[in-house]
C-alpha cells in the first residue's frame, strides 16, 4: 500500500465520471462519481472558509442519508478528522464525547437541533450547520451552493488520523477509538479480498452509518471499489426485504446484526422474497445463532460470519463463501492486514482449541485511543490489542467467538459463555429473542437467567427451556431463571445491553 493517501472520490470521478456512485433511498437522490465529486467539493470549500484546518475534528449527527458520506470524503479532503457522532445516545452522553473530542463544527440533522441548546454550556464556540439528509432546503445545502469547490486533497500519509470513533459503551463511558487513513484503506483491502469485493459491487447499508459495522461494511470501501454504495434512512425490515430485491438496485452486498436478520425472517414478505442476486450476506457486531444462520442458509442466503471491532475497523476474520454452511458457528480465519491469537494468559498462548482472550495487531488495527493514557496501557500489549472477547482457534486456524470476558458468568465452579446458551435457546420455536446473563446464586455462586421475547401468541415457562436444554447442554449451562419481556434493551448499534438486564434483575 502507498504512504500518500488518495483521495478515492476524484479519482473517479476521473476514471468512471458516469457511474452510480451513491443513492438514498429516502430522497431518491443519485450522484455519479462527477456529481459526488463536486459535491464533495463544495463541502470542502465551506469546511476550508469555516477555519477547518489539518488535524481538526468535524463532527456529524444525523439519520442516514448519502450526506454522510459526501461529508466524511469532504472532511478528509481537507486534512480533517472525521467525528462521527451517536444521535441515540443522550445530551449528557453526547456532552461527554463532543468535550472529549473538542470538534471546531458539527453537522447536526434538523431532527436533533434540540441538541445545540444542551451542549452549548460546554461548547460556546462551537459551530452548527443544519442539515436534513434529504437535499432540502436548509442551511447546510445554502452553504455548500454558496462555496468555493475544492477539487485537489491535502497531502496527507496513511499514519495521520481520519476519524474519531466512539465505542458503544455496553460496559461504561466509551472511548474514542483512533482510526489512521492507512487503517482505513487495510480494512478495505480485507474486505475485498475475503468477500470478493470490486467495481460492479451494489452495498446497502441500513444499519446506522456513525457505527463501524454500516460504515466499513459495505460504504466507504464501495468508493475504493468505484462501486456503488446503497443508504436507507431507518430499518423496517419488509422496506429492507424490498430494497435488496429489486432488480432495479441489484444490491450485492450488506452487513446486519442478528437481531435484523431475525426480524427480517419473520416478515411475512421474506417467504417469496428473491435473493438469489445477493452475493455476500454479512454477519456482524454480535455473534450470530446458529439457528438464524441455518434458516437463512435453508432459504438461499448463506451469511458470512464476521467479527471485529471499532478498533480494528471493522473486519478481523471472516467465513468465506466456501466456507458456508459446513463452517457455520465459527468467525473464520484472520484477514490479510490481521494477526489473530488465543491467549490464556497476559504470557501464554492457548493450544489449538483451548479458550482465552482474543488478541489481535495488525495494519487495521487502532494505534489507541484519544487521550486515554491508561486505557492504552491495559488494552495493549507489546503491540497486540486485547479484544475483551473469549474465542478459540482450531488448528486450521478458523476462530469461534465465545462471548465477551465481562459477560462470562461462573456457575459452581464452571464458566458459562451465555452465547452458546442463547444459541441454543433460538432453536424454540417460541422465542423471538433472548438473553442469557448471569445472576447472583446463593447455592452455585452465579446461575443463568435466560430473557426472552416471545413470538406473537406465544408462551413459554421454565420448565420447557431447562427440558429443551437437556439434549444441547451440560446441566450447569441450563438457565435457572425466566424473564419474558416485551423487548431487549440496546445501545445505539443494536447490542444487548446485559448490563442493563444484569442490574435491573439482579
């Protein structure tokens, strides 16, 4: 890989003027990468006349729309550091991280302008642009008319910062998590290769665009491609049956979380819908049930397993498409750009099958994190990055997560990893979705407590999950507790809060 950095929009926009660069759903708005590139810009001039220099944060918080990306290429074009900014999280949250980040501009969607008014204690000087995702008539498309196009990008090298990207927080106040240009196009290169990505890909992207998984999973790597990149406003799972099967997008690749793919399968328009023009159905953010991927499998779709982080970009292993379905349960091998081993301990590596911490190094793997000294010092070691996440390799080097560290419970003396209890909890026909946690027991220290969600005109009682297990399961793996809920709690990119469960129940 080069050390300069390209700007991938201008090119082309040189090479393939005429192709379909972007298209929002929601607005029915098309840019061809000549467009895209203007547009890019302009966006660019006004950020330049605004005082935005090299190194400078720019932040954005917004519903999906095309915008985003044209922002994001903008941003870098200028030598800035894109911020990419949660609009689910709270004004006290949203407080934390845009002081932590110290942004000269945000772009803020109209729908969540309330929010100047609760930052502006903390941040006086810091300056909003408004915008609505769908090209009306708003401060944000007044200002880019008005500027001065810069068409050439700063030179920049692949080490220098592109964006500052927040962890979810599942376990306490997030960390901006550095991403370089160089770990940026790694990421890319992996994704290429393992989900055999080029110019003629069509991603769609319904997940939101300020986490890892939507961002890098397919649409920022399609402007690598010169593909074509696909952005829906909000997910509705029928609005999403319907856009990656219609031929007149053609959408070849997208990333869901198992909770998408799930709502999705119950939709009554999935059983005649066709998707034989999907090409690689991507698996990611949470470990995938086994089940949902076999159903899946069963009705045409194999999904491709992948696990990451924001601190890898995105990508670390992955299923490839031969390996579907006789690899299914397992994340697959490392990427090219990563290295991937099994430690059982800060000095020693796990044998081939053996569990321990996931640890990983490589091009696409984050340098730190924004002025976090000692989240540095307990995340690194000697250059390799401890996941948090428990996981085993085979001595073919294919991966199985198991759970995250903090979500292991111990009962009488036993681990339990709550992803393979949830596993099999998914093969119920009453369930819709569940939770396994563990809880204080005055007998075995810790016992599991499954929570689910029913499918509509369901029941369910203890006594038939603890019988269901008893065929998948050791008898200190089955759940001693039943909650029914009518939902799960989540953060903003979907995950399962379990330590919201954790505290409400225990």
């Amino acid at each position: 890989m080069t050390d300069t950095v390209v700007d991938w929009v201008a090119h082309h926009a040189k090479t393939t003027p005429r192709k379909v660069a972007t298209i929002d759903l929601a607005s029915g708005r098309r840019h061809d990468y000549a467009g895209m590139h203007d547009r890019v810009g302009r966006i660019a001039g006004f950020l330049r006349s605004a005082g935005i220099d090299r190194g400078d944060r720019v932040g954005l918080i917004a519903l999906n729309s095309t915008d985003i990306l044209d922002i994001i290429f903008a941003t870098w074009r200028v030598g800035a550091v894109h911020l990419a900014l949660n609009f689910r999280l709270t004004a006290a949250e949203l407080a934390f991280i845009v002081g932590d980040a110290a942004p000269k501009l945000v772009f803020i969607d109209q729908a969540f302008a309330g929010l100047k008014d609760a930052l502006a204690p903390q941040n006086p000087d810091l300056r909003w642009v408004e915008l609505d995702g769908m090209g009306g008539d708003t401060e944000f498309e007044a200002v880019i008319a008005a500027a001065r196009p810069l068409s050439t990008m700063v030179e920049q090298k692949a080490a220098e910062q592109a964006m500052l990207m927040y962890s979810s927080g599942t376990t306490g106040r997030p960390k901006g998590v550095v991403i370089t240009h160089g770990m940026i196009m790694a990421a890319s290169i992996n994704e290429a290769i393992n989900f055999e990505a080029d110019r003629n890909v069509v991603s769609y992207a319904v997940m939101p665009l300020f986490h890892i998984g939507a961002m890098m999973g397919f649409s920022v790597p399609a402007m690598l491609f010169g593909a074509t990149a696909i952005v829906e406003r909000t997910f509705e799972p029928g609005a999403m049956i319907r856009a990656i099967t219609d031929k007149q997008y053609g959408v070849t690749h997208f990333l869901a979380l198992p909770a998408i793919y799930n709502a999705m399968r119950m939709h009554p328009d999935c059983a005649n819908a066709d998707f034989s023009r999907i090409s690689m159905a991507v698996g990611g953010a949470e470990p995938m049930p086994e089940p949902v991927l076999r159903w899946w499998y069963e009705h045409g779709v194999p999904i491709a397993e992948v696990y990451g982080m924001t601190e890898t970009t995105g990508l670390a292993c992955s299923l490839l498409r031969e390996d579907v379905p006789h690899r299914i349960g397992a994340a697959g091998k490392a990427a090219l750009f990563t290295e991937m081993k099994i430690m059982k301990s800060e000095t020693e590596e796990a044998a081939p099958g053996e569990q321990g911490e996931i640890w990983m190094r490589g091009a696409n793997v984050t340098t730190g994190y924004w002025r976090r000294p000692e989240a540095n010092a307990e995340a690194f070691v000697e250059g390799w990055l401890r996941s948090g996440d428990i996981g085993r390799m085979d001595e073919e080097g294919y991966i199985t997560i198991e759970d995250r560290i903090k979500d292991m419970y111990i009962s009488g003396g036993e681990n339990v990893y709550p992803a393979e209890v949830e596993s099999v909890l998914y093969m119920l026909p009453e369930v819709a979705e569940v939770a396994v946690i563990g809880l204080p027991d005055p007998k075995w220290g810790e016992s599991g407590c499954a929570v689910v969600v029913l499918k509509p005109g369901e029941s369910l009682d203890l006594e038939t999950v603890q019988h269901h297990c008893k065929g998948h399961l050791a008898r200190y793996k089955h759940p001693g507790r039943l909650e029914i809920r009518d939902a799960l709690p989540r953060n903003a990119t979907g995950k399962i809060l379990k330590y919201v469960l954790r505290e409400e129940l225990g």
